[in-house]
C-alpha cells in the first residue's frame, strides 16, 4: 500500500508540471483523433480506390508545399509572442486573420493557375480549387486557433479542437459512403471542403468565446515580416521534403503508384502521433528556454529526446512486423502498401530527432540557420525525386525521403553541437 501510494503521489507531481499536462491532454486528444483518423482513411482509400486516392493525395500534398506561407508565419509569432505576454493576443489574432485571409487567396488562385504544369491533365482544377479552400483558408484558420491556445497554456482545447477536425472528416466521409453509390474524387473533396469550413467556424468561436475578439496592428506585421517569412520557410521546407514528392509521383508516374505511396506514408503519420503530441507541447517552452541560450533549450531537450528516440524505434520495428496486414484492412489495391511500408520504417526515428534538434535551434535564436538547413534540403529532395521516380516509381520517392531525412537529422544536431560549443566558449572566454 505505502508502494502505491508514493506511486499515486508521484504521478500527482509529476501531473501539475505544465509540459506533462500539455502533452498528456494532446496524446489523448491526438489519440481519440487517432481512431478517427484511422476510420476516415480506411473509409476514403477503400471508397475511392488506389488510383482516386492518389489523385486526393497529390492535390492535398501541393497544397500541403505552399500552405505554410499562408499566414507568413504569423502563427508562430503568434505562438512565440503571446506565450511570453498574454496582453498582446488580441492585435495577434486579429492581424494573423487578415494576413490569412489575403495570402490564402493568393495562393489559391496560384495553384489553379498552376495546376496543369504540376499535376495530371485528369486532375479537376474545380477539384484542386476546392481543396486548396478546404486547406489554405480553412484549415489555416484552424491551425491559427490551435496555436492560440498553445500559447496560453490550453492545450486541452488545442485538444479538443484536433478531435472536431478529425471528426467532421470522418462525417464526411460517411456523407460519401451512403450518398454516393459510384464516389469520384470531386465529390469527395466536395464534402472535405466543407469538413474544413464547419472545423475552421468551430475552432474560431472557441477562440472567441475564451481568448477575446481580434483587434488590428498593421505596423507589427510590417516590423514582424521578416521573421515570420523565416518560419514560413522552414515549414515550407519540410512540407516540400514531406509532400513534394507526392505531387511529383502523380506527374512522372502513375496515380496508382501515388496512392500506394500515399497510404504508406498515412500510417508513418499516424505512428507519429505521440511525437507530435509531445512537440506540441513543448515548442513554446524552447523559446522561454531559449533566452538562457542554446545550453538551457538543449538541456531541456534531452529527456524529450530519449523518450520520442526509443518510442520511434520501436514503431519502426513495429511497422516491419505488421505491415502485411494493411491489405486486410485497405483492400487487394493496396498489397504493395506492405513493401513501401517496411522501406518507410526508418522515417519516425528521422522526424522526431529533426523535430528536436529544429526546435532547440529556433528556440535559441537560430531559425534563420534552420530555414537555410532545410531550405537547402529541400532543394535536394526535389533534385533527386526528378532523377529517380521516373527510374523506380515510389522505390525512388522512397529512397529519396530517407536520404533527406537522414541528412537533414544529421546537419540539424551538427548545428546544435556547433552552436553550443560555441556560445561555451565564449561564456569561458568573457
């Protein structure tokens, strides 16, 4: 009895501390979404089939390229501003919907314009259109509303509002299950888009209903522009090694092949879930950590780093072992899944050191330096994906992720080992 109480008591302790809480209230949102997640994609892939599948996949993905400079950034400043003072909320939010609003429907007239030279001539650009609303507008104006709680230390609803999102896509999905007897793509992105219009309303009216109403101060997003452009560039970067080259499979191979890709990589992002939930948790608190200097975010980092290391490494081994039951589950169509899976393996352990290592650095100071890290790998993704899917198909698209990835894991920790020693060395010499 004394054993289980000094157990009880510590779990208490351990529950008050912020980070825990956060990222406890995530995993179990991320997690209910999880089930979700996985009913709606079961739903979609085996409704559609492997060929329409990749066809959603490869307009979900271009958009997924261009959709962190909806915004410029303005939801990490957000995030980063109103986590060290709570009183500038409102002109944040305010001038981040705006900037929203305007960058989205550039971009989304972009794409469309765009769309024959990056995308199958047997792609709708009425399809493309609709989820780039569904994603740029509405789904930006969600992860803008995630964000805001993050920042004051409401995970819970971030929480919440993660489970809405996946819920209304498992909604729509049923929609097209039982309203459509022969479903194409475009009536699925159809029913997707307005998932995204209800998640993008509900999320807003939390926001106002317990952060307050938006305000504007233009002059910030001027002073601001720069550093917002920053971030914008490293997330565009790791969509662009993350997504590119599913767009890139759609054009210089077959759909087929793409959507086989595709749910390989579906189930890497749900095994990463708990990553995820950890991360989130914990981005605000590297930069509160990062005013000490680069020292105090990595110290900080590196229990994070042995928890999410050994949980991706035993995914991985998981992945190798169960993949051959994904074609029980998605269907025939999907048997080739097994293989692209097991050679995906290694990508988990890849993200979550990225993860950390990225954050210790913008948190200390150096996202500049890790925009130009992933900026540059980006390019390579791009170059290398040109020369080898035409060769291999997705075995190209393959090799080429695990190669950027690994090499963007290694430069990141290189540039965490060199600032470090480097900002030692000068508290030594002063």
């Amino acid at each position: 009895m004394r054993h289980l109480h000094q157990l009880q008591t510590s779990i208490d302790r351990l529950l008050k501390k912020p980070l825990v809480r956060g990222a406890v209230w995530l995993f179990i949102g991320r997690g209910l979404g999880l089930v979700l997640q996985a009913a709606y994609f079961v739903i979609i892939a085996r409704t559609l089939g492997v060929a329409q599948y990749g066809e959603f996949v490869s307009m979900t993905a271009l958009a997924a390229i261009v959709s962190p400079f909806v915004g410029l950034g303005m939801e990490i400043l957000l995030l980063k501003n109103v986590a060290k003072n709570r009183s500038l909320f409102s002109a944040y939010w305010g001038n981040s919907l705006v900037v929203t609003l305007l960058t989205g429907v550039g971009f989304i007239c972009l794409l469309v314009l765009l769309s024959p030279l990056l995308l199958p001539r047997s792609i709708s650009p009425l399809a493309l259109l609709l989820v780039a609303i569904g994603d740029l507008i509405f789904g930006s104006i969600t992860n803008l509303a995630g964000r805001s709680f993050q920042a004051v230390d409401r995970l819970n609803v971030s929480a919440q509002i993660g489970i809405f999102i996946m819920f209304t896509k498992v909604l729509a999905a049923i929609a097209l299950l039982q309203f459509f007897p022969h479903p194409n793509s475009l009536q699925w992105v159809s029913l997707y888009s307005a998932s995204s219009m209800v998640s993008a309303l509900f999320a807003a009216s939390l926001v106002q209903r317990w952060l307050g109403s938006p305000t504007l101060e233009l002059a910030r997003i001027k002073s601001e522009l720069t550093e917002g452009l920053s971030f914008s560039v490293s997330n565009s970067a790791y969509t662009i090694y993350s997504d590119i080259d599913k767009t890139m499979l759609a054009r210089l191979s077959t759909l087929a092949a793409t959507g086989i890709y595709a749910a390989a990589y579906r189930l890497i992002d749900v095994a990463f879930i708990p990553v995820i939930s950890i991360a989130g948790a914990a981005y605000a608190d590297f930069f509160r950590k990062g005013k000490d200097g680069i020292g105090a975010a990595l110290t900080f980092a590196k229990p994070l780093v042995a928890i999410t290391a050994t949980y991706s490494t035993i995914a991985g081994v998981a992945m190798l072992v169960l993949a051959p039951i994904v074609p029980l589950i998605l269907g025939d169509e999907y048997r080739e899944v097994v293989a692209a899976l097991r050679w995906l393996a290694p990508i988990p352990l890849f993200r979550a050191m990225q993860h950390f290592g990225g954050d210790i650095l913008s948190g200390s100071g150096f996202q500049r330096w890790r925009s130009m890290l992933e900026a540059g790998i980006a390019i390579f993704n791009i170059a290398i994906n040109l020369w080898l899917i035409p060769l291999y198909s997705w075995k190209g698209a393959a090799w080429a992720s695990l190669t950027s990835d690994g090499l963007l894991m290694l430069l990141l920790w290189i540039s965490v080992a060199f600032f470090y020693w480097k900002q030692k060395s000068q508290s030594s010499g002063a």
